[in-house]
C-alpha cells in the first residue's frame, strides 16, 4: 500500500469536449488544392485529454478528466486513453466524438486546424455528468475546466461544474471562454488561463495588456495568465501585473500548447510555486510542447533549457 503522504496531488478535470485528433505533416500546404501529407500521427485530444498529458509529462500531480464521449470515435478515443494510463470518466452520448486535423505546413510554419461539429448533449447526459463530477470531488486537490461544451449545450453547465467546486473551496483553474462567463463569478477565487483574443472577447481591450488589466478589475480576486502565442505573456496576481518575455523558437506544432501552459501551471501552485514562478515555468513547458506534434507532450528536459530564456519583470 502506498504511504498517503506520497501520492500525488489529484486534478479533477472537466474536458467535456474531446476528439480524436489527427496532424498531418506537408511539405507544403496549398489552400484549395490537392495536398498529400508526408505523415500522419493521431491519439485522443481535445483540452482536457491534453492538459492531463501535459501533467503526466511534468510528473507532479495525477489527473482525471470528465469528458462526452460516443460512437465509434468515442470508443477508440477511450482506448487509446487507456493505453496512455490517462484515468477517464466518460458520459456515453448518441452523438460521434468529433475528429479534429492539424495541417502542417513545413514550409512556412503555418498550422491549419480543421475541426468538426459536436452535437449538444442531452439534460440526462449533462445531469450523469454532474453526479459523476461531485461523487468524485471529495479525492480530488484542485480541479480545471478545460475548453468548450459540445455545441449546442447550455452553458449553465459550465456554472454547475464551478459552483461545485466553490462549495468545496478548491482551487480551480478555468481555461474556457464560449459560454463561460456564468461561472466566473466577480467574488470567486480561481486562475483563469486564457489566450490574449480570448481575454479581449471576455473582457474587451485593444491588446492583451488592455484587455488584463479590464479583466483584473472585473475578477479581482483572481489570478489572470494571458499568453499570445510567441509573444509577450502577461500575469496579474494579487494586485500586481507581470509581463513575460519569450524565446523564439523554431515551432512544429502550437496545437495544444495552452492547455500545457494551463497543466504546468497549476500542476506548479499544487507543488508550492507562487504564481509567479508557476507560470514562468508553465511557458517554458507550452515553448517545449510546440517542439513535439502530438499535443500535450513536452520534453521536461527541453521545458528547463528554455525556463533561463523566460525573462518576467513588472507591467
């Protein structure tokens, strides 16, 4: 039997929208033409399959996502988690689990992401959700909400899943933006973790800096992380603001950087770090994932060369 005071800290994670994901690899990639991939790779995604890959790769904390799952994507989605050892909780749906294909243009860098339509689920499907959700909350340490509802859904979902976690004053970190403004409640303590065009569409602004400061007065007990791709992050906490500054890489893949940056983060506060420090350490992890193709995996290894290359001062 293992000691209880060397398990690991537990994440639950509500990624109700997962997919199965394929990137494909081009020479390179012409709009409106025939265009024949060099290779192929795929595996489970979606926001919270990645975020609990990402916090398998940074090695600190155990995970469990809560995810719609259904038809025959939905099945081989679930056993390739199960070949990955990632722990699941599905909620069966008659809706196929989406498909989702990266297009990498070697040439020029660029990533085109193709995504397919999901279908609402139903009141009994989100209700199954709920139960399983609060039934597991008791073992868990913290808890994220990763990415989109299955289109359709009603967004009080979303305030059902938070305000469960609320009761139990848990940390909860909140990587979402369609739908999610009901659960982020003005006198709630949580991290929000978005890109800067999410913040703007959240909280208005002309750029990200604009946009964090807006969002720091609106959630002021909260901890903003805002990243823009390969340039600067910014960080308000306690009052007080943080910009980071990044190295330039040369990138394979972004797909699924930000829900890396949102794994390390929070997997770095469970493990003692102060924001700061957290999400310094969560950029060079996202910066390393860009290296790999598959989403949600990074080389620590890679993450420590670059976390000397994050340079964070006051905004």
């Amino acid at each position: 039997m293992v000691d209880d005071e060397m398990k690991k800290p537990l994440i639950a994670v509500f990624g109700a929208n997962p997919a199965w994901q394929k990137t494909l690899v081009f020479d390179a990639f012409s709009p409106g033409e025939v265009n024949r991939a060099r290779s192929m790779t795929s595996c489970a995604s979606g926001k919270g399959v990645n975020f609990c890959r990402a916090v398998r790769c940074a090695g600190i904390c155990d995970t469990r996502v809560f995810q719609f799952s259904g038809g025959g994507n939905g099945e081989k989605l679930q056993r390739s988690l199960e070949r990955e050892k990632l722990a699941y909780v599905s909620v069966e749906t008659e809706n196929e689990t989406r498909v989702c294909a990266s297009c990498i243009d070697r040439a020029s860098g660029a990533v085109t992401e193709c995504i397919e339509p999901s279908a609402a689920v139903s009141s009994r499907a989100a209700d199954e959700m709920l139960e399983k959700w609060e039934a597991f909350l008791p073992q868990a340490n913290a808890c994220a909400i990763t990415g989109s509802l299955p289109d359709g859904t009603d967004p009080a979902l979303y305030r059902r899943i938070a305000e469960r976690v609320f009761r139990r004053d848990m940390p909860l970190l909140i990587d979402a933006v369609s739908g999610i403004g009901c659960a982020l409640r003005e006198d709630g303590k949580f991290i929000l973790k978005v890109n800067a065009r999410e913040l703007r569409k959240l909280a208005g602004g002309t750029d990200a800096a604009s946009a964090l400061k807006n969002a720091a007065g609106i959630w002021r007990d909260a901890v903003i992380a805002v990243t823009d791709g390969a340039d600067a992050a910014f960080l308000a906490a306690a009052g007080k603001m943080y910009r980071y500054a990044l190295k330039k890489i040369d990138a394979l893949n972004p797909i699924g950087a930000g829900d890396t940056c949102a794994a390390v983060m929070l997997s770095g506060l469970l493990a003692g770090k102060d924001c700061v420090g957290a999400f310094a350490g969560a950029l060079a992890a996202a910066s390393a994932g860009c290296l790999d193709p598959r989403p949600g995996f990074f080389d620590p290894a890679e993450a420590a060369k670059l976390m000397p290359e994050i340079k964070e001062w006051k905004a």
